[in-house]
C-alpha cells in the first residue's frame, strides 16, 4: 500500500507544532500500526531526519502507552483495540491518515506524540490500593465472592490506563478511568475497609489534575481498548456520594460531663 500520512510534529511542550505531510510505499496490510510507523522512522533515519517520537512498549495491548489520535479515532477505527492492535489492513490503498497525540490540558504534551500521563498516576497513588494482608495465592478461596461480583470486578481491572477515555471525551474527562479503578477494589471484600476514604481520595484527586466533569455521553466506553462500561461511573458517583454524606455526618458527643 501507499499511504499519505499527516503527523502531528512537536519538538517540545512549550514549541510550536504542526501537522507534517509524508509519504509511505510499500506497507503491508499484515503490518501492525507501530511497526508502520517504525517504518516512517527509519525513512525519515536514512534521510538524515528526526524520527517520529511516539510511546510504546508491550505492543500487546497491555501496558496503554501507545496512545494516538488516528484520524479523529483514540486507538484508530477498530473497535476494543489499542493502537499497537491496530493493523493496517484497517485501510487501504492512496488512504490518507492523519496522527495526532491525545489533546487534553492534564495530558501536557513532551514530544511529537508523546505525552505525559502521570496525572493518571496520582489518581492511582490516591488511594488505587488496599492496605490489608491479602496473604499468598493460596488464601485466594478463604473469602468467597460471588461470579457475578468477580466478573464485574475484574472488568474494570482490565483499565489499562491508556487515556482513550480522556482522549475521546468532549469534556476530557477522567470519569472511566479513575470508576474502573474505584470499582475493581470498592466490589471485593478486601476493599470494603478502606472504600470511602478510596472514593473520596481519588475523585478529588481527579478534580485537582484538571480532568473535565462527566456528562454521561458514551463516548469514553466506545474508545476504550478493554471496552469498560460506563456502569463503573455509575457506581463512582454513588460511592463518592455516600461516602461524602457519612464524611459531613455529626459524631457524637464524648468525655465525661
């Protein structure tokens, strides 16, 4: 195939960047995204120009750093996959296909395509955790948690942390992201403990980074690689309600009178 690619090119976060054109022969439809790109980069290497800067790791959808804007689309047109799942017999012939990074303001931008999600870190270091033992793997059947819970459970811990959810949110919200996170620890019994103060923690850390307010329009679960459902907002929401009520909650009085 020949493809005319336009990519978003930005040596630096406070530099001016633009949309470069450039033209690829001979990609094979068997190629996946990433690998058409390192493609590009040892063109642009042999030409004695800068490579494209973009993130990657696993190429296996697991560790959600290959995060890119492909024609409008977070992760590209194929539906639950990330952009290093992507191949490129998703296109075809004389396409013209145009890159850019994830635009929001707490995704500040590094390097051509690179941006820097710690933000989603801090939501994690909030309070994404359980303080309790939870012993070895051996002590996995002591508690015993219904299929329907587990199943719930370990669907929003499938949240990779890519940032499609922000990526593809009119309002750049966090909402998926930090629900799917509260909700894999808030369903099991060894998150009981500590799930208020995990509700609490989270959400208002998600409002200090700067995410956007959720207004429910659908289209964060569309882009999700894992296809994580907007149920785990849902249940976010109620969490973070309730455990603010019991926070405002008057305690008794104490001491000897």
């Amino acid at each position: 195939m020949k493809l005319t690619l336009n990519v978003w090119r930005q040596p630096a976060s406070q530099a001016a960047g633009k949309l470069e054109t450039y033209t690829l022969d001979g990609v094979s439809a068997d190629m996946s995204f990433l690998e058409m790109f390192d493609m590009l980069n040892e063109q642009l290497t042999e030409a004695g120009k800068e490579p494209v800067a973009f993130a990657h790791d696993c190429r296996e959808g697991i560790c959600g750093s290959c995060a890119m804007m492909i024609n409008g689309q977070a992760h590209g047109p194929w539906k639950g996959a990330a952009t290093c799942q992507l191949h490129m017999r998703a296109f075809k012939d004389g396409d013209i296909i145009t890159v850019e990074p994830w635009r929001a303001s707490p995704f500040p931008l590094v390097k051509d395509l690179v941006v820097n999600r710690g933000s989603f870190d801090r939501i994690i270091q909030a309070g994404g955790f359980v303080s309790v033992n939870t012993g070895g793997a051996r002590d996995a059947n002591e508690i015993l948690i219904g299929k329907d819970i587990l199943e719930e459970s370990m669907d929003a811990a499938a949240c990779i942390g890519c940032g499609a959810c922000v990526a593809a949110c009119p309002n750049a919200s966090a909402s998926l992201f930090t629900g799917a996170k509260i909700s894999h620890l808030g369903l099991l019994p060894q998150g009981q403990p500590e799930r208020d103060k995990r509700a609490l923690a989270m959400v208002e850390q998600m409002d200090l980074e700067g995410f956007g307010h959720c207004t429910l329009t659908g289209e964060c679960q569309e882009a999700c690689p894992k296809e994580i459902n907007i149920d785990v907002i849902k249940r976010m929401n109620r969490d973070y309600l309730m455990a603010s009520a019991r926070r405002q909650e008057p305690r008794a009085a104490t001491g000897s009178g």
